[in-house]
C-alpha cells in the first residue's frame, strides 16, 4: 500500500544496506539511484498524498528545525518476532522522543498503523529468503559499532516501484 513515512536518512549504512537489497530484492529499489536505503523510521505510515500540503510541510519544517543534530552508534543485530532483521541505534532515545512528539502532533497516523505498542527503534536490514540474522551478524557484526549522524529528517513516499523523498527538513535552522 503506498504512503508517506517521517525517516532519518543513515548514509552511514547505505554501503551496508544498499547492496544486500540489490542482490536479494531488486524490485524493492527506488528508481532513482541517489534515493534513501538506509533510514531509521520516525512515523509511519503517515499522510496520503491528498493530505500533504504547504500547511503540513511548514508545519514540519517548524518542528524539525527545533530539533538538534545528534551522534548514534548502530550497535547491534536483532530480530522481531516476524522475522525481520534490524540494527538498533544507541542511544535510542532521541528517536523514541521524536516519534513519541511527532505522535502528539500527529495523534491520526499512529506509529506502523498501531500495529504495535511499543515503539522500538531499527534499521531494517534486507535478509533473502533462506538467510537468518546469523549471517547478518557474520557480515555486519566485525563492523559494529558503527557511528552515525541525525541531522536532517525526510518526508518519503513509498509505493512500489516508485519512492522518492517528497521534503527534506535539515535540524537545528532555529535551535540555539
């Protein structure tokens, strides 16, 4: 189902994730090349496109702009109960704290549709068919802790075959 989602890119990882998709999902790429792989979702799903407008961009650039730039560490490799492989950032307050306001802000687009109570912030990592999290960490884990920077959020639309970043709202414009 297409919608938009609030993410922060991770540059830092689209090495790591970026070729795991195209070898194990290439129908999962974005046609553009330079588009977000690696990214640490915020709120999700959020508005349609219908519901995207001046109003809502300014709104969130008013509240990114708030928002000071800040380090994490990607330092492990961990499976939800569904199956799907993630690395989880330290600290992951900060992420916690964004969803959890942007949530108040947004009370209409809960996080992953409310299908969960508990907000737990990742990074999704692509893992084929037959593969488990044992060859991620094999991979991924010498690697780890990798050092990461927050400093801008994104406003992405996702359908398939066709995503692209709609805004990009950098933090700390009026942060003192």
């Amino acid at each position: 189902m297409a919608h938009s989602l609030l993410l922060i890119p991770v540059p830092e990882l689209e090495l790591v994730v970026r070729p795991r998709l195209e070898r194990h999902a290439p129908d999962l790429m974005p046609l553009d090349e330079d588009e977000v792989i690696a990214y640490i979702t915020l709120l999700g799903p959020f508005a349609g496109l219908d519901a995207i407008n001046d109003g809502l961009i300014s709104e969130l650039q008013s509240f990114f702009s708030d928002v000071l730039p800040f380090g994490f560490q990607l330092t492990g490799v961990s499976t939800f109960p569904g199956g799907t492989t993630y690395l989880s950032p330290e600290p992951a307050a900060p992420f916690r704290q964004l969803t959890h306001e942007l949530m108040r802000r947004f009370p209409e687009y809960p996080p992953y549709g409310g299908e969960f109570s508990d907000v737990i912030p990742h990074l999704t990592v692509p893992i084929p068919t037959g593969e488990d999290a044992e060859q991620l960490r094999f991979e991924v884990g010498p690697r780890l802790p990798i050092s990461a920077h927050a400093r801008e959020a994104r406003l992405y639309w996702w359908e398939p075959h066709h995503r692209r970043t709609l805004e990009t709202f950098t933090f700390g414009t009026t942060a003192a």
